[in-house]
C-alpha cells in the first residue's frame, strides 16, 4: 500500500506493508521503498524480493503498487 508524504501539491509516497484495517498514514509493519511521481521520469523504487515474501505471506498488493511494481520489473 502507499502512504502519503512530502508538501503541500508535492506529494510522494512510501511502498509499505500495513493492515487493511489500519488507516493509511498509521504504523506500517515493514517498508518497501518510495515513490516519487513529481521528477520526470517518476523515481520508483521498491524491493521486489521483499514484495514477493510478502505476497507469498498472503499479504494483498493494491492495484497501484502491483503497477509499480510490475514497472520496476521491466
């Protein structure tokens, strides 16, 4: 899931393992990495061998981060 940071109009964005029951911002379990759709080319960076134990876990990917991820594999 992401979660928001940066200012005001600049967002980016952690790639983090939370609870789907937990708000967005709240406490995450594990980080994955970061997002930043402000720089042209968007900055991606996430740990896909991290990703992959945790989908193996049986933890769920948002559509978003299941994107991103499938970028950062190419």
């Amino acid at each position: 899931r992401l979660t928001r940071g940066g200012s005001k109009k600049k967002p980016s964005y952690r790639v983090v393992v939370l609870d789907s029951r937990k708000k967005r911002d709240s406490d995450y379990l594990e980080r994955l990495g970061h997002y930043n759709p402000c720089v042209d080319p968007a900055e991606i960076v996430i740990d896909v061998e991290k990703y992959d134990e945790w989908i193996k876990k049986g933890a769920q990917s948002s559509d978003t981060v299941a994107s991103l991820v499938k970028k950062v594999r190419k």
